[in-house]
C-alpha cells in the first residue's frame, strides 16, 4: 500500500516507524520545512532511500497518488488537508484532534461518507496495553453499573517548547493544554463511558505566555448517568508528569497512572481472585519510551485492515468527533461560564 507523510515534526518518528512496521511502501514526505525530515527522520535512512520530497502537499497528492495519507501538521491545518487528501482518493490518518470546530469535523464526515474512503483519527492510546485491558473489563461488566471517572493529564511544557514553532498555542492552530495534550486522555473516557451530555469547565493561563490555556479542568455527565472530572496542565514539574485514568463503579474500581497511562495502579473488583490486583500491576508495570505510548503501530495494522476488509477504523471520524465536543464545550463552558450541552442535547 502506497503511504505518505504530511508533517515531518515532533510525532512524525511514531508514524514513520509504524508505517515502516507495517510494510508499507513510502510514497513521498512533505514539509513546509524540508530540514525537519533530518532532523526527526533520520533514525530511518534506509526506509527513506530515494523518497521524493516536497513542500506542498497537493503537489504531493497529484504526483505520487499515496492510498493512504498521514497528516501530523499543527492541529488548525488538519480538516482542509484531509478533505484534499479525500478528494484525492486517499484513505486518511488524521493526528490528533480530529478538527479544530464541529463544523470542519462533519465536512471530513461527509465526504468519507460519500467517497467511502477509511478516516481514521489517531488517537492511539486505545492500543496501549493497559487501555485495552481496562476497556476489556468494562465491557465484561466488572464495574457493574459506572458511577464516576476521572482523567488527569499533568505533563510539563515549558516556555521553549512553545517557542519551538509559532503555531503552538495559538486558538486558530493549537489550542492548548485539553486540546492538544489531554484530548488523548478524553478519548479514553468517551471509550470507557460513551456519550458525553454535558460539560462545566473553567479553563485559564496561569504561566506560559501562549494564546491559550496551560490549565484546565472540567466535570462532564455522560448519558449513562456517569459523572467524569478532567485535568489538563502542561505546568507539572517535569520530573512528576503522569497521565491517570480511572473508574469507580458498583462492583469494582480501577486506575492507570504512570507517565501515559501504560501502568495498572489500582485494580479491584467483587469476586477477583486475592492476587489479581498484584498480577495485574506486574504485567502491567512498564513505562513506555515516550508519552506517545506504544499504540501507533497497532492503530495503523487497524487502518490496514479495516482498508482492505471495508469494516470501520477502531478510532474514526465519530470517536475522535465525540472527544473534540468534549473540548470545544470545555472551552465555550469556561468563555461564557455556563454549562454547555453537547451532541445537540438540551436541559
């Protein structure tokens, strides 16, 4: 399968090395600025022996014709590129978040729909390890009936960070801490716990000079009944980041904490064999070599699949839609200090 790469910054070595894992044929890289392929990608000289380079996108599309697209640019550009890559007749991989507005998300939506091409959302916590067996327990009803959750994202982003590339942010291509870290983490709670209902949520800039805020926190009821609290900083001490996920219902509880959810800290449940909770935290006790996780090789082997049987993508349009209603409602609940309804529900 011909694949290209749109963006060759910070995440583009998880995207390549999935690509690379998965057997696909690398049809072309682009950037805006060519030094970034050196930079990031050099790790994988032999994969990008003789690929042709470019600058702009569409020049992309036309020459090489990739069957699937990548598209990590910053957050603002993601909706007009997956359109063109659509229009091209490209199955897509959006990074994350999926739009910067509804609107641009139901636009992607539409014309997957019409062309029946795979858009895929790259939301690959799903994969890791841990997630997947959290996910598992919900589904057996080993929670019973949900009461609450709670998802809080602590990372550490410093002023050069931001100063790295002027979009980072910015509202009109970044967003801040909930958008463009913590959406991972919001993914995980639409998972666990279906549709979002409605969100409260305060949302400030306590310390880096940026558009956006370095903080937020909000409360969201689910349709089910469940209440989840959220967290978002990029202001932790860097030597105590943590990205913790965890569930409270009436029959069990469980949490995962760690550097990016991979490590099982609290595992409980009526009936569990005595030693389940230490197995558990002995399985899953690994940190991974980067808080992007370990998923991005098997959310591509899901887009492979679901490409070449028809079925839909783990993480599509309408998941990574649903978190992006989260944040969006965050941001309009702390700007107008009102509780916003989401998903076209009302009081």
């Amino acid at each position: 399968m011909r694949y290209s790469l749109i963006g060759c910054g910070r995440v583009s070595p998880e995207h390549l090395r999935a690509a690379k894992h998965n057997g696909l044929e690398l049809a072309g890289l682009c950037d805006t600025d060519p030094a970034q392929i050196d930079r990031n990608l050099g790790f994988a000289k032999e994969y990008l022996a003789g690929v042709p380079v470019y600058q702009n996108y569409k020049q992309l599309l036309a020459a090489e014709r990739p069957q699937l697209v990548a598209i990590a640019t910053p957050s603002g550009l993601h909706a007009q590129m997956a359109l063109d890559c659509i229009a091209a007749g490209a199955h897509v991989i959006i990074e994350k978040p999926l739009a910067m507005s509804m609107e641009d998300a139901q636009k992607i939506k539409d014309a997957a729909e019409k062309t029946g091409l795979v858009v895929c959302n790259n939301l690959q916590n799903r994969f890791n390890p841990a997630v997947k067996a959290l996910r598992e327990a919900v589904e057996a009803g080993r929670f019973g009936r949900i009461y609450s959750a709670s998802m809080r994202l602590r990372w550490f982003r410093g002023e050069d960070y931001y100063r790295q590339a002027a979009w980072r942010g910015t509202r009109a291509l970044d967003g801040g801490a909930m958008m463009n870290q913590g959406v991972h983490g919001i993914d995980l709670l639409c998972w666990m716990l279906g549709e979002p209902l409605r969100v409260t949520a305060i949302t400030t800039r306590l310390a880096r000079a940026i558009e956006m805020e370095d903080m937020g926190m909000a409360l969201v009821e689910f349709r089910g009944g469940a209440l989840a609290s959220i967290e978002c900083t990029t202001l932790r001490h860097p030597d105590a980041e943590e990205s913790v996920l965890e569930i409270n219902g009436e029959r069990g509880c469980a949490r995962l904490g760690g550097i990016a959810g991979h490590m099982v800290e609290t595992w409980r449940f009526d009936g569990a064999p005595l030693d389940e909770e230490n197995a558990m935290r002995r399985q899953y006790a690994r940190e991974p070599a980067s808080v992007y996780g370990s998923g991005h090789g098997m959310l591509y082997a899901d887009v492979i699949a679901a490409i070449e049987t028809g079925r839909k993508p783990l993480v599509g349009i309408d998941e990574g839609a649903m978190a992006l209603s989260i944040v969006l409602g965050a941001y309009e609940s702390s700007a107008t200090d009102k509780t916003v309804w989401l998903q076209g529900d009302t009081p």
